[in-house]
C-alpha cells in the first residue's frame, strides 16, 4: 500500500538538509511525497528551492519583517491544519530546531501522523542557549516517533531521555548530503553560475580569504557588536587579507553589520549567497568565523578550519576532532584566535586536516530504508 510523506521546512538550513530526501523520496514508487513549505524565511529559502528544482505542494507563505516567535508560532499551527486534513499524511518529516520545527511537529502530533525527525537528539542542555533552538529541538523530540540522529552523541543524548533504542536511527547529517551533491555539480564544467562568475570579478583572490557569517538570537545586540569590533580589528591589523561576509536578512544583524563595517577597505558585506555559491566560497577560504549550525558541519568536509561565535555548543563532534574552535562573541578571543591561525602553520594544518564526523553522504538511504521497513 502506498503510504503518504508530508515534508515540512520553513529556514535556509532546513532546506538544504531537506533537499537530499525530498530527491531521494522523489524516486521511491512506494511512497506519495508532499513538501510544505511554511516560508519562515523567504528570499533564502526560494534560493535554496531553485537550486535544488524543489517545487512545493504547499507555500504557507508565512514569513513577515522582523516577526516575532509568538505570531510565527501561532500562525504555523494555525496554517498547518488544512494542509494535514487535506493530504493525511502517514509520516511527517521535519528538521532540526526551529520554530517551524517545533509547529509543524506538534501540528502533526494533533493530526495523528507518525512525526519523523532530521537532526535528532542534539543538545546544549542550556535552554536559553541556543535560544530558541534548544527548547524547539528538545520538545520537538518529544512529539517524535521516529528520530534520525546525526551522530552517536545525539543517539546517547536520546538514550538518556528514554527514547527506545529501536525508534532511534543513526544516519549522520543530511547536510553532507547536499554538500557532496553541490560539490559534484560545481566540478562539471557545464556548471556556470553568475554569482559564482561576480565573486570572481568583485573579490581578490590572490588574498587569503576570511569568511564570515552570522545570526543566532542569543548574539544580537552587544554580541554582533563585538563580534563586528573583532572582525575591524583583524581587518586593519592584517591588511593582506581579505573577509567576505554575506550578511544574514535578518534586520537585528544586517543593522549592525553595515553600520559597523561598511567602510572597511577590506571587508566586502554580499548579499546571503545562493548554496552553491556559498559552498565555493567555502572551498577558496583561508578559514572561516561562524556561528552557524551547518557551516560549521560542512566545513571539515572541505578542510577548513572554523571559530564558531557561540559559548556553549550541541555538536561537540568537531570541537574533539579538532576541526573547530569555540571562541564566543569576546572581542580579543576572535582576534587572537583568528591571528593565531594565519601566523602558526602547524596550527593552522591541524585544524584543517579532511576529517568529518558528521556524515559520509548517505544519511538519506539510511533514513529512507528505517521508514520503508515501517
Ligand atoms: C531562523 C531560525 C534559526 C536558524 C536561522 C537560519 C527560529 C526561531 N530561528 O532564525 O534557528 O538558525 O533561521 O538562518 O526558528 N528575513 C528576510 N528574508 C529571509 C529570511 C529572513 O527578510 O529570507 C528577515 C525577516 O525580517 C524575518 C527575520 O529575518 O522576519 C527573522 O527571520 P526568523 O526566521 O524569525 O529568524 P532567523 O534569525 O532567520
Ligand atoms: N549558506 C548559504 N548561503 C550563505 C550562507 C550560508 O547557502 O550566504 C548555507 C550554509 O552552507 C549552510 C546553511 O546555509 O548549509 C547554514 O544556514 P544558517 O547559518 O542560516 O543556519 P544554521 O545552520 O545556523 O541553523
């Protein structure tokens, strides 16, 4: 019998964790797929739909400027109900920590679907760090049938709530996924891409390049501040290279951001980048500042050293491996850490050595076949 997928993302990254099992369910005969989209975010969610020829079934079309977590939340349950009713899904699939995360798996829960979920079991154990993700994330798991962990830390961490052993599958990330997709795509010489081609126009490669990027909630405020005082301070100190910062939409970043660093001869401010743009940048980078969840994932597939922007972190993985760095927003730390990897050598091949305990590429066939025995 033909049972009945609802795909439901609404960010950036959900989307492009999404994208690989959205194509993988497209093959299967047995399953009739569906893709919700709640459009938490707009402009970067349609990039990564393009990219990837995703067309959905449903667009909530939800996202409005500057919103708030309660109408997002409140406006995501409200809007799932006609989409559960009208396709009676048999398993719902969300991803990850966010807002529509959290909806859409409780807005599942009330429609009586199998709630399946990406990127299961990470935590900080801090609820207000990440904020809100950590809490989205923990009470997400709490409504799921199915849980995919990234890696056996977030199996344990499942292990450790009593989830049962046989609900739990280890796949690695889906993000790695989508990763050696766009890095096979970007290598064929049909593939050309006109942000990929401005980049080359706009930007110095001769220079070692710096990439930044940023959002988390928890920064905004005095945290971008300082976190832009030690992006100028690395700036002007080290005027042999070159950071590029493709600035988040989010207005509580993109306010401080340009305010603090439009005039720094070299620090280029870019539009967020389309994935496979951002994934190229990724491979001509020195190293990367973040404090982001994914970047800091897909990094140590590429070789590249990452100083995560964060205090507290639910993906120790790379942290023991020694591919990243936790450096916070404090001013001189960034400095110094940044200053550290461009002057010591041995440091710097350390932390760049190719090695990724998030995934070899094949978390969807893993998540695919524990569904198809169900
Ligand atoms: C959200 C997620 C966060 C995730 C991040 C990925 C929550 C609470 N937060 O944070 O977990 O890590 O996405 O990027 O779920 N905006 C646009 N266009 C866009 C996207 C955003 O203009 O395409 C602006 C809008 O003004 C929007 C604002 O950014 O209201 C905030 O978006 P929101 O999704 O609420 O928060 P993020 O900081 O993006
Ligand atoms: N990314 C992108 N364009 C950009 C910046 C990031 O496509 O300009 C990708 C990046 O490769 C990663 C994802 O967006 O896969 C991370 O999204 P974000 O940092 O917004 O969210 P988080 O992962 O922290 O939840």
């Amino acid at each position: 019998m033909t049972k009945k997928n609802l795909i439901v993302f609404g960010t950036r990254p959900e989307a492009i964790k999404m994208a690989p099992l959205v194509k993988a369910f497209e093959q299967e005969k047995n399953f009739e797929t569906r893709v919700c989209i709640t459009a938490q975010h707009r402009e970067m969610l349609d990039q990564v739909l393009e990219f990837f020829e995703i067309k959905p079934h449903y667009d909530l079309d939800l996202m409005r400027p500057n919103q708030n977590l309660y109408t997002l939340t409140a406006t995501i349950i409200e809007s799932m109900k006609p989409v559960l009713e009208d396709f009676k899904p048999d398993f719902v699939f969300v991803h990850g920590d966010t807002t529509t995360t959290m909806a859409a798996a409780l807005s599942a829960f009330y429609s009586g679907a199998k709630v399946c979920h990406i990127e299961a079991g990470l935590r900080t154990f801090n609820k207000r760090n990440p904020f809100p993700e950590e809490i989205n994330r923990s009470i997400a798991g709490r409504l799921t049938d199915f849980h995919f962990a990234p890696t056996v830390t977030s199996r344990n961490n499942l292990l450790r709530e009593n989830v049962s052993d046989k609900n739990i599958k280890v796949t690695g990330n889906t993000v790695i996924d989508a990763l050696l997709f766009s890095v096979e795509k970007l290598s064929k010489n049909s593939y050309s891409d006109p942000e990929i081609e401005d980049l080359k126009k706009t930007i110095d490669f001769s220079k070692q390049i710096i990439l930044i990027t940023g959002h988390r909630r928890e920064n905004h405020g005095q945290g971008f501040i300082d976190i832009c005082k030690a992006l100028k301070e690395i700036a002007i100190r080290n005027p042999q290279i070159q950071l590029i910062y493709p600035v988040h939409l989010n207005p509580n970043v993109q306010k401080p951001v340009y305010e603090l660093l439009d005039r720094v001869s070299n620090i280029t401010l870019i539009n967020p980048l389309s994935y496979p743009a951002f994934v190229w940048l990724m491979e001509k980078s020195y190293l990367i500042i973040t404090d982001s969840g994914g970047v800091q994932e897909e990094a140590p597939s590429l070789g590249k050293p990452v100083l995560v922007m964060r205090n507290t972190t639910e993906r120790p993985e790379a942290v023991e491996a020694g591919t990243v760095i936790l450096v916070g927003t404090n001013t001189e730390k960034i400095v110094s850490e940044t200053e550290r990897l461009l002057n010591d050598k041995k440091h710097y091949e350390t932390m760049s050595k190719t090695h990724n305990p998030y995934g070899d590429g094949k978390a969807c066939t893993r998540i695919l076949e524990f569904i198809k025995s169900k």
